[in-house]
C-alpha cells in the first residue's frame, strides 16, 4: 500500500476528501450532492448515534417519526422559517410513472400530478407543529420531548462528502413547554449535551455560544451552537440548539390550558446535529498517514496483525490472538485480528493507520519465544514491547490515554490558534497570516458583520456563552462594545 | 377511562384502527398516506430494530446508507424491476421554490426543472447495484453483506397505519456473492432470521416458504417468505428474502474476477422487514381491551400501580416501588411507576391494559401490612397476591411465561385456522366460512392462481418448505400436483 495520501499542508481540502474516500468512510453517488456512506463510515456513524441517543433518553425524550414530506403552503406559515427553508429543496410534483407511448422507456405520467406540491423535509419543524396541535390539550400533555433520526434534503449547489450534501443524515429534537423558563432551559440543556458529546466522545474541543441574529435559524429567538477548530483554521459549526418562543406555537394554532384554566401558546425549542460531524471528526484529528479516531468513536479499537514466515508460526501466533482477542472481548474493547494471508503485514499496518485504528498489535516469532507483542498508538506512532500477560489492562489504559491525548492536541491547537486583536488592520492580518478563532469587539450590527463578511469572509461564529464583560471599540465601526465575539473563516 | 375500542367480533377492521391510535402507536398525518409514528408506538419499532440488526451483524453484515433519490432511468435498467417499481411512486422534477410574482405566496420555480427526474426510492436495488459495480473487482472483494435502515416511498391509494403506507421504515439488506449456491444460501439464512425473530421476539408463529412465480418480487429468481395469520383468519406477509440471481449484476455490469482470472457476473440477494411488522405484531396478539405485547419488545415490562387514600400510604407505597423498580432494573426489566396524581387507579389500569403492558403491580395499603403485591398477567387477565420478598425473580419467570403463552397461543389458533380441502368447492366453503390458511392442490400455473383469486380473492401465500411430496389434483383444474400450497386472504 503506497503512500496515498496528499499532505495537509500542500492541500488540505484535496487531503480531506481523498482521506474521506480512502478510508472508505464515504463517497459520491450518482445523484448529484448525494454521498454513500459506506460500511467502516457508518459504523463510526452509528457509534455516535448510539451515545447521543443514550444521552437524550437519559435528558427524557423519547424518539418518534414524522413524515418525509411537507406540503408546500406549510412552509409558508411561520415567516422567517419560510425564508430560511423554501429555497433550494426537492419538489415533488407528480406520483406515477408510465410507459412512454412512443417506446422511450418511462415518463412521468402527467395525469399523476399533485394538487398542493410536497417538499422533502429540509427540517420538520413545520410538520411537528402542526401535529403538536393535536398532541397538546392542557398542561398535564406538557412537556412534549421528541426526538426523531431522520434524512433530509437541501439542494446545496456546492457539496463536499458529509460537510455539505443535499441529502444528509441527523436527528432534530423538537420540544414543547408551557413555560419560556422551561424552554430556554430545555434549549441549554441540549447545547451542553452537545458540548459533552463533541468533547468526550470526538475528543473535539468546542465554544458554546449563542449565534448573532443574522445567523440565527429561521423561526428561532435564540440560537445556540458549538463550534469546534479544524487543522485548517477554519471553524466548524457541529451543534445548535434553538430556543422557538412561541412562533411555532402561533403559526400552527398550539396552546394549552394551564391549571387556571387560561389558553396560551406553547413554547417550543429545536435542537440537532447530522452527519457533518463525520467531518469534524475526520479533519480535527487526522494527519498525513489518515484517519486518527478517537477510541470512543473508533468500531476496531484495536487490531492485531501476525507476522510470521513458516505455517507453524503462523498457526502459533494465530492461537495467541485469538485468545488476545477473546480476552479483550471481556473488557468490551473491540478487535480485529487480521490473518488475511492475501496481504503483507507493511500493506496492513498502512492500511489500519489509514483508518485510524487507534492501537496496533503486531505478533511475531520472537514475540512467541519472549512473551511480548508490539503495541503501536496511532496518535503518536510510539511503539513498545509488552509482555503478553496482563496485556488487556495496558491496552485498556492505553485507549484511555490516546482518547485523552487526542483531546489535548486539539484543545493545544485551538489555544494557540485563538487571537485576540483589537484593531481591524490586526484582525485582517491575522485572519490571511494564520487563521483560526479572532475574539474581537463588534457593535452588535448585522451592517457591520454583513460588511467583515463580505470584506474578509469571517464570520462571526458566536458570542461564547463565557464572553467576559469588557468595555471595548467595534474593530469595524469604532462604536462602543461590552464583550467580545468570536470570528472565524468556517465550514 | 372509558372502554374505548369496538370488539373484534364486530368490526375487526376498525378494531385495528382504533387500538394502533388509541394506544398511541401511530396516526394518520396531514400528507396523505404518510403516517406519524408516536414515541410509544417508536419504541416498540426501536426493540424490534435493535434484535434485528444484532442479528443482522451476528450473521456478518454491516451496515450503509445509499442516497433516497434514483434517477428515473436507474428504474428501468431490470426489465422486470421496472414493471414492479416504475409505477406509483413519489417524483422530484425541481429543486426550487421562489416567491411567487403575485404574491400569492411560495411556488414552485419553473427555471429550476431537473434533466433527470428523481425517484424517491421505493426500494433500493438500483442504485445499490449501480454502486457495487465499483465496490467489486476480484473474488477477493466478495461476500459483500450490507444492510440499511431507511425510509421508501410507495405511493399507495389506500392506505393503513403500518399495514400499506405511502412512506414506511424498513430495513434492506443488499449482497453479492461469488457463486450462485453461496448466495442461495444467503437468501435462506435471512428468511431464517425473520422467522426466528417473529417466532422469538414477536411471539408470532410463522410458516416459511416460496412465493409462486406471479408474486415473487420483481427481479427476483425466488422470494421466500414469511407468513403468519391474524385474528381475523387473514395472513401476513411479515418479511422476505429474494434470490436475485445475476439479474441485476448483468443490468449493472457488475462482474469480478475469479482466482482463475476469468471474468464472471456477480450473484446477488436482497431481503427486508419493514413497520409492517408493527400491524402485524397489533393483530396477531391483541384482544378487545387493547394491546397484548410479547415482553420481549414491550417498552415498559411491568407497570407499578399505587392505591392509597392518605398521604402517608403514598409515601409507604412509593418506597416500595422505588426499591422494587431498582432491583428489576438490575435485572434489565423495564418497569414505569405510575405515581400520576391527576389519575385515579382504575383509570391507569385501563390505560396500561390498552397500551399492553404485560405485567400490572398494584400496591394498597393491605399489601403495605402483609409485605405483598397484587401481580396481574395481561394476557390471561389472572391476578394473584405474592409476597414482595423474592418477587424479582417471579416476575421474571412470569414473563417468560407471557412470551411462551402468548406464542402458544397463537400457533394454536394457527393449527385450528388451518384447513386441508380438496375441492374446489370445499375451498370456497371454507374460505368463506372460516379464513384461515387453506391447504389445497395447484396445477402450478399462473392461469388457476389467478382465477381462484379473481373468484375468491384468495391468493397462495406461499408453497411451505416443508410441504410434503403427495399426489393430487388441483382442486380449479384438476390437473396433476405434487404438493400442496397455502391459500389465504391477505393482508
Ligand atoms: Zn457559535
Ligand atoms: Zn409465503
């Protein structure tokens, strides 16, 4: 297995998705903006899946499904949402196909056509409400804690695998309170187990913080969200977390009656996070060799290759992995051993370092004779030998410590790639010289952040929840400021 | 809480309707034909999927995810794919909406017509096929064993919540394979799983079998099947696992060189369960009360009831519960207190009897005195006082009781619903009669399947892999026939 790689610092998108297809995490399909993920991809999907489900049934929500589509005047009733969603979607217009008359295959019969078009969901917002009507009576119904796993569209024009598609894979969770406290609580709640998830499980270091008003998704009062560094200097955005009001509640006729007896709106929170966190993951940790997976995240945490010249070796070795492998088992530490003999071992160890398996085991005739096995990390290419016996609990630690190590690295990067500047010369310099998070003061205006966009393309990722107060000159205007925000050129 | 359902002696039909809503599985949505699957009704797809996808991966395979749309040329690729698939079906013709001139608000943008239109997948083949053309090169890259959980669109005009429906959940399993006996015995291991699950987990006894010629799915050499019977003397088709042949490897050029180097087609199966598993879970077990759920895949096992008047024994009988509640969980029983104050007991009794809770504790102050429970089964109704000390472990073997109970019950229904004729005659007086499965002599043409079902609306579930070899005639045409098949009326 050759080097197969491009390096980051020569091309980095180049390395993003020739790692992404290489891995075979992920590739495109014939439906234009539309990815397959494949096998050893979803399986590191599902992993994450399975831990943020844990989390939302842990925080009381229970899961649900609504439908794919939305008829088109829903999207019309709320009037920032219809701004923000009824743009580039997928229409469906017709339901039946028929034989062509003159013989050239299948046509779209047009006596099939749809009185009120539907639109697949770019988010279901719209459709839930309109159900909430009928779920919510009185204050006893309240609260209402769905969550749904669910594909949906958006007919991006530029689409990078898991980044931006236009179809994608996430969950939306959609509550309802009969309180504002209640809601905006619930809408917090969600970003931190967001921030929980993204940092223990992704090792992804990330900023909490609340989204200026012209970045807010469309039908929110408040949005929050998380924003992670890549090895780039660019932010990415992997969680928000809505706080509704009551604006679905009015579009769609929800209320409740309160233990007094009055009828009032429900208040409403939306919250998710997609498969664009498969590309957060890949370009936090990763490095010219591949993929570097975080243990947590990782379907093969380990994986043992034998070496081995005679079939006698060969049957030794494999012996001891097998028993490795049962052991380890028993810890709940997945494993593979491969005794391909297809391949040579340097073909394998560059195969599994590209699919970032975070421990290698490499077993061979001089191992027998010692006892010992080469254990090599991933994250930082050290190689040891160990004893064979009581190996499992070293391995176990040693998960541990790349899961950490990997944490650590990024959160460094993130440090060092933090800058505070306070004038715009220094913020422009800054953003071509390195890149990375600019905390700086801006006035508040969305004039002002309209025109660092279009004169920098920074954006103004969040006002971190933990911004200090801090007298200070917009960078762009001059205008007084209380508190920094972040900027950064994103994903 | 009042009785809410009508009996299944008069009205089976809207008995089903009824109880999948009232049970809150289910309800119909604003999009027609699209259902809404409640967070109670979800949960019970969520233990169903879980069994089956350990299964899926204990048989080695894993999963993917390909996109929703195909193209509408994909369709028509397998000739008798095409004639399956390629007719009610949702169409995406644009990918655009704008605001409309004369502000009568959002329409669809005519500039923003596909070239291709797109097919919201009813099932995906194709484009699977389409990606294992480039998946496949040598015998080395063989068995591919993938599955995914997804939701397809068949546009059906009359619709039932989890029966028909225009969306619905399913799984699909894709292979390819080396050789023709290999992937047959693909086929057969997965219509092996379905059975083992609906006779396991759903308590429902099943006979597996072949689909004749004229029903087997499209594109497919041979479909097996799994069929159960309903209260109502109805059969279900609960999964199917089809034989592809080479069909779609030859439609999608899919071929993969063998060790000796030669160049050959690739052969392939696909095999699915979907929510309909749900309608038949409802119809197979429940009574006039409401749900009966097989433990094995009820969300909640054992529902604590508490019966007081004062405060104090409030206080007492939550104790109890709590404690109680935490040593079950330990054994992974499932168990919901139900300390709501808004509802008196008799209220929760019913509600818990609808939703199929398969073990009811109620605890009063007597039982507070004498150190004792009241255990009542939901499938037999029968209640019995039993001391608290120990109770784990009767609960859990009464579960396991319900799960054989329930299953026993049902296959005895099946085997008294199950008819030998041998006339025509005696077909149609039985058939009328009672329902049930009908075992009876086919010529094996599809003219006589085909008249006995526009005479009799019967049509044959599926000729048993066990059927004996036996000399007969055919009870339409008289001709010879060497075993005998199932008739049924179907859902
Ligand atoms: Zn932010
Ligand atoms: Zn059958």
């Amino acid at each position: 297995m050759a080097k197969v790689l491009p390096k980051r610092s020569e091309d980095y998108s180049l390395w993003y998705n020739e790692l992404v297809k290489k891995a075979d995490l992920a590739e495109n399909s014939a439906v234009r903006g539309c990815m397959i993920i494949k096998p050893y991809g979803f399986s590191i999907w599902e992993k994450m899946q399975r831990e943020l489900d844990d989390m939302f049934k842990e925080t009381g929500h229970q899961n649900a499904y609504f439908p794919l589509f939305i008829p088109k005047s829903y999207l019309s009733k709320e009037a920032d949402h219809v701004e923000g969603f009824a743009k580039e979607c997928a229409v469906v217009t017709h339901y039946r196909l028929k034989n062509d008359e003159n013989g050239k295959g299948i046509v779209v019969d047009p006596d099939a056509k749809l009185e009120e078009e539907l639109i697949v969901r770019p988010t279901s917002e719209t459709i839930i409400w309109n159900t909430y009507r009928n779920w919510v009576q009185s204050y006893r119904d309240l609260p209402l804690l769905v969550n749904q796993w669910a594909n949906v569209v958006r007919w991006e024009m530029r689409t990078r695998l898991f980044l931006r598609t236009a179809e994608f894979l996430w969950q939306e969770g959609h509550t309802a309170h009969a309180t504002k406290q209640e809601a905006i609580k619930e809408t917090e709640q969600m970003i931190n187990v967001y921030a929980d998830f993204a940092e223990e499980f992704m090792a992804l270091p990330v900023i909490k913080g609340l989204k200026s008003e012209s970045e807010r998704f469309a039908g929110a009062l408040e949005t929050y969200c998380i924003e992670g560094l890549m090895q780039d200097g660019k932010a990415l955005q992997a969680g928000t977390s809505h706080f509704l009001g009551q604006n679905f509640a009015k579009a769609f006729d929800v209320k409740f009656a309160t233990k007094e007896g009055k009828q009032e709106y429900v208040w409403g929170t939306s919250w998710g996070v997609s498969t664009r966190l498969m590309g957060a993951l890949v370009m936090a940790h990763s490095d010219d060799e591949g993929l570097v997976l975080p243990p947590r995240l990782a379907p093969i945490q380990v994986v043992i290759v034998p070496i081995y010249k005679t079939e006698e070796d060969q049957q030794k070795i494999a012996e001891v992995a097998e028993k490795l492998k049962k052991s380890l088992k028993l810890k709940r530490i997945s494993v593979k051993f491969d005794d391909r003999d297809t391949h040579k071992p340097g073909f394998k160890f560059a195969e599994w370092e590209l699919k970032g398996v975070p421990l290698r085991i490499a077993i061979g005739p001089r191992d027998l004779e010692n006892g010992t096995v080469e254990l090599a990390r991933r994250d930082t290419k050290e190689k040891q030998t160990v004893n064979i016996e009581g190996i499992e609990s070293v391995i176990e630690d040693t998960l541990e410590l790349i899961q950490q190590n990997i944490y650590k690295k990024a959160k460094d990067y993130r440090t060092a790639n933090t800058y505070k500047v306070d004038t715009y010369e220094e913020f422009k310099t800054q953003l071509e010289k390195t890149g990375g998070f600019i905390s700086a003061h801006w006035d508040g205006t969305a004039e002002t952040e309209e025109k660092i966009k279009e004169e920098t393309k920074a954006t103004i990722r969040c006002i971190p929840l933990d911004a200090k107060e801090e007298t200070g000159k917009c960078i762009y205007s001059g205008k007084p400021s209380n508190k920094r925000v972040l900027f950064a050129k994103a994903y």
